[in-house]
C-alpha cells in the first residue's frame, strides 16, 4: 500500500508499509523489459467496426441487444477494431465482443489459451470451435460465466454472463452465440 500526505507548507512525503513494493524510477533494468510487439505488417486493417457489428445476435433468448458500441485504435500502424453488445435478462445480464486485432493478433493469442493451473471454485473448460479455440470459467459462487476465444489466430470473441439466469450455467448454449462463419466470411473480405 502506498500512502502519499502533500500540504501547501510541506514538501511530498511518501510512505512505504513493510509489504509494499519499493518505487523505482528512471530506466528500467534489461531484464524487466517487456517483449517486442509482433507486428504483421501485411495486415494492417481489422474488419470495419460496422461489419463486426453485423456478426452479433440481434437476440438472445428472447431479448434483443442493447444499442451496441464499436470503435477503432491504431497500435503500431496496425488498426484493431471492436464491437460489443449487451443483452439484459429478468435474472442477470450478457456482454459479447468481438475484436479482430489484425497484424497484432500475435501479441494477444496466448490470453486465449487454457490456463494450466486451476482456480478454487472455478470451473474452467476448453471450447474447440470449428474456426478457433478457447476456454471458458464458471463461478457458481459469483454467479458469473467467461468464455475467451480466438477465431482464425485473429479474431477474439469474449463473452461476460453475469446472474442467475439457468442457461447462463450451460457452456454449450452461450458458445452457440459465437457467430464465427459470420466473422470468417468478414475476414476473408480483409486479407
């Protein structure tokens, strides 16, 4: 814990608790250097925001989308685009999002990989989709339902269910939401 005590009359004090880190500055040593970015410079655009848009379920169960949101960012020269949409249920609500990150697809692939250790209280499942993989984790304690996929080593898929829904609990029902031939048919429009 850091605790900072600035007044008009003293100088800036900073105090450190026996369990805190201390503060470094300046350069940072070689060995705590982040890794490059990898960059495929052959694909410099996502698929536009709008056509993603169009890959998402108008409804789920019965409940249409809310007003769904997309946007764009330009990381080293690459352009990642986004969309999500929320769907809220008398028991719970549901976000799904699709980003294509394009040419720095190989900088985020292994967040969409199966952790090797397992969590108390989760339980955490592989997803094999006909054009990608992932995994999900349930907490029934929190009540809440992750699925992370990436579609075409490109293309993640994040879906958040949160409540008491039932069929929040059912893996296979919430991976039927995943419209990848959608998103494929859009990327092979990008390459």
């Amino acid at each position: 814990m850091l605790t900072s005590c600035v007044t008009k009359d003293s100088p800036q004090e900073v105090k450190q608790t026996g369990n805190s880190l201390p503060l470094s500055f300046g350069k940072p040593e070689e060995n705590q250097q982040k890794p490059a970015i990898q960059v495929d410079k052959k694909l410099l655009q996502g698929i536009p925001a709008k056509e993603l848009k169009a890959c998402l379920p108008l409804s789920v169960h019965g409940v249409s989308m809310l007003s769904p949101s997309s946007g764009r960012s330009l990381v080293e020269g690459v352009t990642i685009t986004k969309t999500s949409a929320e769907y809220v249920f008398p028991k719970g609500n549901m976000k799904i999002t699709y980003m294509d990150y394009a040419g720095q697809a190989s900088s985020i692939a292994d967040r969409y990989i199966m952790p090797t250790n397992s969590e108390i209280g989760m339980d955490i499942q592989k997803i094999i989709l006909p054009h990608g993989s992932g995994y999900s984790r349930y907490s029934p304690n929190e009540e809440m339902l992750n699925i992370y996929c990436l579609l075409e080593n490109r293309v993640a898929v994040e879906i958040e269910a949160n409540g008491t829904e039932e069929w929040f609990t059912n893996q296979s029902s919430i991976i039927e939401l995943i419209q990848s031939d959608c998103i494929v048919n859009k990327l092979k429009k990008t390459y």
